[in-house]
C-alpha cells in the first residue's frame, strides 16, 4: 500500500476495456482518483508477455503499458505483433501509439503480409483508423532498407510502403539486384504483386546506371 502498487505472479492478468495483458509477473502502479478510488495507470510485465485486444495480439520478453498516455512499449529477443494480414517483428524494441494508431518497430524490423517482405532498422505501421478490424495502410522504413520479390532484392536508404497495393517506394542509394544483373540509381517503385522494379531518376539531367552481364554458354 505505502508504494501504491499490486504485484501478481504465475499465470498474471491484467484487463482494462478490451485489452489484456498477460505475463509471469505484473507490476500495476495505481493512484486515487477524484472518487478516491484506486486507479491503475501503469503496468509492468515481466515474462512470456502477451498483450490481447479485440484487433492485435503482441508477444515479448518485456512491457511498460502507459494507460494514461496509451503507449505500449515491449522490449526483449523477441517481439511481435500480429494483425489480421500483418506480422511485424522487432529485435531491441516496439512501441504502439494506441490514440495515434501506429506502431514503431526498431532494430531489424521486418514487415510481413503472406510471401512479402519489407526490412529495415526501423519502420514505422501506420494502422487505418476506419473499419472494426486493424490494418496497416501504410509502413515507413528507415535504414538499411531491403526489398524482397521472387526475382529481385532492392536495398536503400529509405522506403514508403503501401501494404494493401504491394508498392514499396524506395530511395537514396539504391540498388536493384537480379542474379549478376544490378541497377544502380536514387530511387526505385517495387511491386510486389507482380515482382516488377522501375529504376527512376531523382531530378531531370541525372542517368540510372547498370551492370548487365549475359548469361555464359
């Protein structure tokens, strides 16, 4: 009581509206409000965490659920959070922006719908705020940007990706590489319906390079 906080342990949960969180230990920091009943403003997972709500499911070593300000941050070798269609993975740590509705994955982030994949140090899923179920409309990737398709694998500096089009927009530096053949320019359109990449130039005046090299008898 002096420190205004529940500690539970072995199989914990936690349950506010529609998201839970589960986890072999649960730290709920409460305070009175102006009805001089307690209230829990913040939460501490320890252990196989896993936090539900009626649209996402994520997994992680660790969490700090922020009620007041709706920010959930998970951290540990393995984060995930799963959506109907999206899987995002992170390696150092993810924050959800419940009001903002956007998720920040860093460290080796990848994106996944079905056989697509977007890569980089950090992305950012912006989640559409219309309809009852959560789906991501649009992704940011920053950083060692990779790009994957059955028969290209695109590298850049940064990346705009639209999950629901399969359009990854990428640019500075990139590279467009398909067995020995390699295209070289500063921004690139990847469709990853179809497997198409258009090399583009930045500015009027500027030239994509290439290295074709034919394939030997």
């Amino acid at each position: 009581r002096a420190k205004q906080l529940y500690l539970a342990r072995g199989n914990a949960r936690a349950q506010q509206g529609s998201v839970a969180v589960e986890a072999d230990e649960l730290i709920a920091f409460y305070r009175p409000n102006a009805a001089s009943e307690n209230e829990i403003f913040r939460i501490d997972a320890i252990g196989n965490v896993r936090i539900v709500s009626d649209e996402e499911v994520a997994h992680s070593d660790k969490a700090v659920y922020d009620i007041d300000n709706g920010l959930l941050v998970m951290t540990g070798d393995r984060i995930q959070l799963d959506t109907a269609k999206d899987t995002i993975v992170a390696r150092d740590s993810m924050e959800y922006y419940e009001t903002r509705r956007l998720a920040v994955a860093r460290g080796d982030a990848i994106a996944i719908r079905n056989d697509r994949r977007v890569r980089a140090d950090v992305l950012t899923a912006h989640f559409d705020d219309g309809g009852k179920k959560a789906e991501i409309k649009r992704i940011e990737a920053l950083g060692n940007v990779l790009v994957s398709t059955p028969t290209d694998i695109v590298r850049a500096e940064k990346g705009n990706y639209d999950p629901v089009r399969g359009i990854a927009t990428v640019t500075g530096n990139v590279k467009i590489t398909r067995g020995d053949t390699q295209l070289n320019g500063e921004r690139a359109e990847v469709n990853l319906e179809t497997g198409e990449s258009r090399l583009l130039s930045s500015s009027p005046g500027t030239r994509v390079r290439g290295l074709f090299l034919p394939k030997s008898k």
